[in-house]
C-alpha cells in the first residue's frame, strides 16, 4: 500500500490538485529563488478575507547583537480590553520558505480566536543565512515582544510560542534559548508538527518520500541548507538535546502520513520524561500541513479547533 493511500479522501483532493499542476510537488523546483516567488506566488492566489475584529502592523525591531533589525507583524483583537495574553508566533517552511505574509490567515484566526496579541516574527532563511541566524533571529524577537509587553498590553506571565514545521522547531530551539539564557519567561508553547531532528533515520522519515508535501529528499536538502556543513546543535536540531527539563508546557499535534511523525512523538515522550506537562494529538489521514492545504475538510477543522482550545486552556 503507498503512503498516499492513508491520507483523508476528503484533504487528498486539494494535494493531488497540486501535483496535477505541480509534479512531485514544490520541492521538484531546485533553484530555491523560483521554489520560493511559486509558494508565494499560490499563497498569494489564496482569498484571505480581511478580519474586522483584529488590526495588524509591521514594526522593525531590534535583531541579534551585530545583527540586521527584524520586522514583526503585530495582530490585536480590536474588541478586547485590559491586559491579553501573547502568542509569539513563527512562520513555517523548513527554514528555506515562507514570510510573516504567508501565516497571516492562520495568525489572525488565532488572534481572533484567542483573544491574544500575536506578534508574528519575519526571520532570516538559509540557505543564504544558515544556522544559528534563523533562531538567534527568533530570540530576538521574542526578547523585543517580553521587553515591551506592557507597551503591546500584554500580560507577561501568560506569554505563548507558537510555530509549525520549521516554525515548530524554531519555537522549541527559541525555548531552549530562553531557558538557557535565563529569559524570557515563557508559560506555554504549541510546536506543530516540528522539524527536530537532521538525522532522519526514523521510520517515518523513510516512508514519506512520494507524497508531494515535505518528502524524504526535500527534508534532507533543507537540512542541509539550513546547517551549512556545520554539526547540528540542540538550537537547530532540538530532538539532539540532552536535557529537556525547565521547558514550558507543550502541546504537539502531527499526522499519521506525516514525515515528522516519529520524531515528534518521540520528543514529546520525551519532554513528559522531563516532567514537561504535554499533550500529544496524532491525527489519523493528516498530511504534512493538511490543514492549511485542506482548510475546508472536516479533519482539518478537528485539527485547528483542538489547537484553539488548548491555548485557551493555557493562557485564559
């Protein structure tokens, strides 16, 4: 039986319209400039009406020590008052794709939803500025968004991270930081389906290699890409660090058809053998980012409402 064969009928027919347009899917277009101007180029074309329950700007803030300043996307519900709680959220796109223009659907929805100020990171992508410019350029950004909480009428002791894929990895690398460097306080994060582990020795990792979503030899190419011929450390590659405790309470959903599978519950076995409190979701028939590609099907509508209540359970 192909791997094909297990996704959802229902969240299947949106990925095989991409194939039939797009064979072997994004990761078949190998000059990373033309790979990133065709996702943009089919988010884009995507109708995102506008929210008029949430406001949005763009703020440069301070980057990394030395380092360029980085530009946030600043989502506040336009009904809300007092002090909210703040989500810090990171794009996806295995560290090679995707901007802050790209998540402004699923950013809005979660500000709405929630009721929280969502500050959405633009960081740098390798494979121009590999590892650690993409994470240090994370840290900054949440470090920006803790300083100035009071200012963004954010409640500092109810601060969220939140990213998928390459964006879930971040947001775990991101934590580390802040554990390891002493702050910012962080008292929850949400990776989805995270990019963790540059190995890619478990079974999943060989089983996706012909969906046409975040396939076996997409993966490893980022990877490379995003390390630079350099070894991974637990900042880039989370599933390598030795020590999980002093985390945030996590909570980590992925799919059965899924590249990440393993590796993502793998790791949160691992975080609730640190004492990290986590809930795993596995969704049966879900596909790498299904629910953004499928957002109509039924699946994908179970998927985001469980994320959305567990950040209300963690924050309000």
């Amino acid at each position: 039986m192909s791997r094909r064969d297990l996704i959802d009928p229902e969240s299947r027919v949106p990925l095989d319209g991409l194939l039939g347009m797009l064979p072997g899917g994004f990761n078949a277009i190998p000059d990373i400039v033309q790979r990133r101007a065709t996702v943009e180029g089919m988010m884009g074309a995507l109708e995102v009406p506008e929210n008029p329950n949430v406001t949005k700007e763009d703020l440069t803030v301070p980057g990394p020590d030395g380092e360029p300043d980085i530009t946030v996307r600043i989502y506040r519900p336009v009904n809300a008052s007092g002090t909210l709680p703040g989500i810090y959220y990171i794009h996806g796109g295995g560290m090679i794709l995707g901007d802050i223009a790209g998540e402004d659907a699923n950013a809005t929805m979660i500000c709405d939803q929630v009721g929280a100020v969502v500050v959405s990171v633009e960081y740098r992508l390798a494979p121009e500025h590999p590892h650690p410019a993409p994470v240090e350029d994370c840290y900054a950004g949440l470090v920006w968004m803790a300083k100035n909480a009071g200012e963004l009428g954010v409640a500092p002791e109810r601060l969220a991270i939140y990213g998928a894929s390459a964006g879930g990895g971040l947001t775990i690398g991101t934590a580390l930081l802040a554990r390891d460097r002493g702050g910012p306080a962080l008292s929850f994060m949400m990776p989805i389906y995270p990019m963790l582990d540059d190995r890619n020795e478990t079974p999943s990792s060989h089983e996706i290699t012909d969906i046409g979503i975040w396939d076996r030899a997409g993966n490893i190419e980022a990877w490379a890409w995003y390390l630079g011929g350099k070894e991974a450390d637990r900042y880039a590659a989370p599933a390598r660090a030795e020590d999980l405790t002093g985390l945030p309470p996590a909570f980590i959903d992925v799919g059965t058809v899924d590249l990440f599978r393993d590796e993502d519950i793998a790791f949160a076995q691992r975080l609730m053998q640190a004492g990290v409190p986590t809930e795993l979701r596995v969704n049966p028939g879900s596909y790498h980012a299904s629910e953004t590609f499928a957002s109509e099907a039924a699946l994908s509508k179970r998927i985001w409402a469980g994320r959305i209540d567990a950040l209300r359970r963690a924050l309000t």
